[in-house]
C-alpha cells in the first residue's frame, strides 16, 4: 500500500485529495501538513515547521502539495531530503523557484510537477497543439475563469496554454485585457475572470476571416484534479529521480 502525506491539507484541494486518498484501497493516508495543526480524516495535519518530524515519523512513499509558491518550495525541499516522491500541483513559481524545486527533485527522487491533474486539460492541451499548427495565421484570444479566492493570474493553466502557442505559432506579444484605443495586431489576448465559486473555465479563441474556432475545458467539481493527482500517485512510486509531467503519467506525446 502506497503512504501519502499532503500539504495544504486543509485547503479546498487538499481535503478532496485527501478524502479520495482515503477511500481508495491501495492508497493509506498517513498524514498532512498546513499552516495549522489538524484532522484529516483520521490521520494527523501538522504545522509546516513539524513536516520534517511527521515525514521522519510517517516515511511517506508520495508528498502531494497543493498550496501557494513559497511553501511549496520548501516542501518540496523537504519531502526530497527524506525520499519521498512528490506530485506537485501547485501553481505561481517564479523561474528562480522552479530552479530551486528542481536543485532539490534532480537525482534524488522521482516528481510529477504540472499546472493541471485534470485529464480532460492535458486532452485539451494536445488538441490545442494540433489547432495552432494547423492555424498560424488566425488570431488568438485565451481566456480563464477561476474563484475568487484564487490569487495567481493568469491561472498555471493559463501560462501552460501561452508556452503551448508560443511552441507552435512563435512568440508574440501577450496582450493581458484590452482598454483605450488600439488596433489589433498579432498580439494573443490573454483575459483572466475571478468569481464565485467558479472552479476553473479555459478556452482559446481561433479567429479568422468569416469563421471562429473555440476549444474550451470547464471543470464542474475539484475532484476532476485530485483524481488526476492521485492518478500520478501511484504512477510516481519507483520511478527514476527527476521531474516529470502529466504527459508522462498518461502516455501522451
């Protein structure tokens, strides 16, 4: 049975990943970590400061971290000093931390890191490669709605879809709303909508001469994620030190 810990226990992420950790039979949930001391299904949450003792305590095979940059950073750090491998669905790096996380994964233990768990998104990720290839001379409009409780923007799903474009149409101008006066030009217009309740909502506009194509992902429940986290869990375990990504866990190109 596969031993998982997952920090940002408490959160909205990591109190569904930890209920499907608990109810599946081949998972065990030992433990998690957040910025306060609790419960989580019977298994013991934590202070951040206390991860080190929990994991010496515990020996998880898996860390998932579903929390904000900077404490993610060091979770990483530290889930590597006790060889536990990591799947890691935090969002917001800066390029100095991803250096940092990466110092910490390379040659020391096995990390699934992506800006989505949702298999559905990593579907629309490949469909969006084909259409911009296949579409280099259409105009480009990407859009992103997530809940307002959500503080990175644009979304980590968001920047992935711009890294894609970018891949396969060359880099252009990324163009974050519009307001005044100005004709478009080869710009991709990125437009971010915080609301609600809204889980995450992602489409990319292809915009030519009298016709319009939109390639669109809406997730309904956070669940959609945490199957997929949990998915890289148990595909994770005995894998070769270094960082991979959810092409890899789903055997895509």
């Amino acid at each position: 049975m596969t031993k998982v810990v997952v920090c940002g226990a408490l959160g909205r992420m990591g109190s569904t990943i930890g209920r499907l950790v608990n109810e599946a039979p081949d998972l065990d949930l030992v433990g998690g970590v957040d910025v306060r001391a609790g419960d989580l299904f019977g298994a013991k949450v934590v202070e951040a400061a206390r991860m080190s003792a929990l994991l010496a305590e515990k020996k998880p095979d898996v860390v998932i971290d579903f929390t904000v940059a900077a404490a993610a950073v060091q979770n990483v750090k530290t889930a590597a000093q006790h060889g536990a491998a990591l799947v890691v669905g935090t969002t917001g790096f800066s390029p100095e931390q991803r250096v940092e996380m990466s110092k910490a994964i390379e040659g020391h233990v096995p990390a699934v890191i992506s800006s989505n768990y949702s298999i559905g998104v990593n579907i629309f990720w490949q469909l969006l490669k084909q259409a911009a290839r296949m579409l280099p001379g259409y105009d480009i409009e990407v859009l992103e709605a997530h809940h307002r409780y959500k503080k990175d923007a644009p979304s980590g799903t968001a920047k992935t879809i711009l890294q894609i474009l970018e891949e396969e149409v060359g880099q252009r101008e990324k163009l974050y709303g519009r307001e005044g006066m100005r004709e478009r030009g080869s710009e991709i217009g990125v437009h971010v909508i915080r609301g609600g309740d809204i889980v995450g909502d992602h489409a990319v506009i292809f915009a030519g001469n009298f016709e319009t194509i939109q390639l669109s992902h809406r997730a309904y429940d956070r669940s959609v994620f945490a199957q997929g986290a949990l998915m890289a869990t148990r595909w994770v375990v005995g894998k070769k030190p270094g960082i991979y990504g959810m092409n890899s866990v789903l055997g895509l190109a």
